[in-house]
C-alpha cells in the first residue's frame, strides 16, 4: 500500500481547498512521510491512541512532535524548500495533522496504528527528506538503516556497515583534459598542411589536361584521387599521416559527447532521472538526497531483472566542490535514498549490494555526474558504459 498516495489523495484538496499548486502539495507530502514515520514508533501513537482527535484539533501537530524547537525547525525548512511564508506553513502542518490521523486509523482497522505503519513503512521511506532524520525516532530510523546526521543535538558517531565502507569514491581529477585542448590545434594544424599542399599543387607550372567527365561517378572519383594527393603531400611535410577529408573532418569538429548532452539537460535544482545503456542513473539537487517523483518510470528494466532474481548494485558518487567530509556524508544518505526506493517497489534486500566504485565521473567541470547514485544489474561486477570512452569497473566489497 502506498500511503503517501492515499493520504495526498484524501487530504491534501481539504488542506488546500482543491487548490491545484504544485509547491504546496509537495510540501504536504514531506509532512505526511515524517509523521507516518513518527506514527510507526508505539511511544508517540500510544500516547493518544485511544483518545479523539478533532478533525480541526490544531494543537495536534504538538503532541506528535512536542520539541518546540524540532517544530520550529520543521516549518522552516519546510518553507524554505517549497518557498511558502513559515506563518503559512505552521498553518498548513497545524491543519493537515489530526486529517492525518484520521485517514491512518481508517487504513489501519483493527491493526495497533504503529504495527500497521511499521508493516508499510517501506512505502514512506524515499519520500522522507534528509533534513527530517532527527525528527524520525531511532527505532524507525534503525528499520530503515537510517542515521540521524543532521540532527542539533550532541553529535551521533555513525556506525556503517562494511557493505557502507565500500559505498563512496572520492572523485579523481579528469585526466582527458589534455587530449581535449590538443584535439582542436591538431585539427587546425592539419587543415593548415592541406592548405599548403593544395596552393603547391596549383602553383605547379606543367601542363595539366582538362579531364573529361563521363558522369557524376567519374567527377567524384577523380576528386577524392586529388584530395588523397593532396593529403599525401601534407603527410611528407608534417609527418602526420592524413588518410582522406572524412579524416579531417572528424579531426577539426569533433562530435560532441555524452558528457556535453548530459550536461545541458540535467537540473541542478531538481532531482531527475536517467536510463541509459542498461544503467539508471539518479541525479540530485545540489545538497539534497530525495529521488526524482518520476523515478519508477524509468526503472521498469531494473526492476524487472530484479523480479527475475537477478542482484543489482549500487554506487554513489561524491560532488568534487566544497567540504569533502559533508559530500561524503550526503553521498551515502543519497545511495540509501535510492536503495530505499528500490525496496519500496519491491526489490528484495538480499538482491541489493552497495558497491564503491574504483573511478568516479564527478571530476572537476562534471559536478553534476558527482551528485548520483548508479543502479545496475550486476555482471561480472562490471558496471555497464555510460557512452563515454571510459568503461568504469568496480571492486567486490570486502569479505
């Protein structure tokens, strides 16, 4: 059962009046996730879980959360995130709380509340932001190997499995820079020899007959017969051999690449997210770790071969801008956001293998390849090409 769905389908048009606004309802959506999560935890849903709650019980929102300076906390992230004044976000959370409740006990029947959540827990899991961990009580968070590094208090030293160790790869600094400065003068300098073999030749003064042309396939054969002439002249001045025009043409304009489309198409605000040459890449908004809404559309091949028993890694990526110990940090809480969200559409956790790659694309002028985490079938613990010249490999984790 997906109960984010359930619960913006029922009570986000009464928040909002049935106002279609993008903003707000996103904003009610992270709210719902983390008081399921709070919910989930039989010390809060205990408290008043024989008590009736008003539909219009804006004190409620209190109870769930008691820590004035957690809720504070709360409304301003919230507002800033989704752009919405704080007085109107404190209004909105007051608002859609007891609604909340009520959906949560309808869903829930005769099932305890929390036992009833914490069986579906897994459906909230990749809509919880990571900002929200220190409001999530540790017992949910352990369920979800989640840590709370982002809460105020007294700071939690973070134990991470060996699998964990082996996630993140600092990125290595683009050694193909050279050869892309130098691609453009070779160009040059071979279109500059051709030039000078071509003058030479028409400053020849022999002869020349005028060649009859039969028809069009005579007139291009003789053409391409002249330019390997041409190119063979500029061979023996320049010593660098020049096999025909197609040659040059690919020397003086390079194609773009893969890395120059991705560049111009993936957000740095929004989360996205890409399927290509059998790896799903998901892109993050800088300093963010939540999935892309559209992600499971474009997941349907790895959770297909997942449904087939086959594992499938995962491998994040580390921004090569600002603090490295922070980058780290948001890289991990990145790749659990994915690997939660393939657990939510039904991968089994033994068919999930955190993998460290040995390489990185998030080099210096790639920073958005630094913000993703990969997903793949695994095979022969190869990650697939991405369409670079570059195949990455990666290591078993450590036994």
């Amino acid at each position: 059962m997906n109960i984010i769905e359930h619960l913006t389908r029922t009570v986000t048009p009464v928040v909002l009046n049935n106002a279609n606004d993008a903003n707000r309802s996103s904003l009610l959506e992270k709210l719902y996730a983390i008081l399921v999560a709070r919910l989930a935890d039989g010390n809060v849903s205990n408290s008043f879980a024989n008590a009736t709650i008003a539909d219009n019980d804006n004190s409620f929102f209190d109870r769930v959360l008691p820590d004035t300076t957690h809720r504070t906390e709360l409304v301003q992230q919230l507002s800033r995130h989704y752009s919405v004044p704080e007085q109107e976000t404190a209004s909105l959370v007051s608002r859609a709380a007891p609604l909340v409740l009520r959906e949560l006990r309808s869903l829930a029947g005769t099932t305890p509340l929390n036992t009833f959540l914490s069986n579906n827990i897994a459906s909230v899991a990749s809509v919880i932001p990571a900002w929200a961990y220190a409001f999530i009580p540790a017992g949910i968070l352990t369920m979800l190997n989640l840590s709370p590094v982002h809460a105020a208090t007294t700071p939690t030293v973070q134990t991470t499995t060996r699998t964990e160790e082996h996630l993140v790869a600092t990125p290595k600094r683009d050694e193909g820079g050279l050869m892309k400065m130098l691609l453009p003068i070779i160009g040059l300098l071979i279109l500059g020899a051709l030039a000078w073999a071509l003058l030479k030749s028409c400053n020849k003064t022999e002869p020349v007959a005028t060649p009859v042309v039969a028809s069009t396939t005579a007139s291009t054969t003789t053409t391409t017969t002249t330019t390997e002439v041409s190119a063979a002249s500029a061979t023996n001045s320049m010593a660098m051999p020049v096999a025909s025009t197609t040659d040059m043409a690919v020397a003086s304009m390079p194609m773009a690449t893969t890395e120059t489309i991705a560049a111009t198409i993936i957000s740095t605000t929004e989360p996205s997210v890409v399927f290509e040459n059998g790896r799903l890449s998901f892109y993050f908004a800088t300093g963010e770790a939540q999935v892309a809404g559209n992600a499971k559309e474009k997941a349907n091949d790895i959770l297909e071969a997942a449904k087939q028993g086959k594992k499938i890694g995962i491998s994040g990526y580390t921004d090569s801008t600002g603090n490295a110990a922070a980058n780290e940090k948001l890289a991990k809480e990145r790749a659990q956001a994915v690997r939660l969200f393939l657990i939510a559409n039904g991968v089994p956790q033994s068919q999930l293998e955190l993998i460290k790659p040995q390489d990185t694309t998030g080099a210096e002028g790639k920073d958005q390849e630094g913000r993703r985490v990969d997903a793949y079938i695994i095979d022969d613990n190869a990650i697939p090409a991405t369409g670079t010249t570059t195949v990455t490999t990666v290591a078993s984790p450590a036994k």
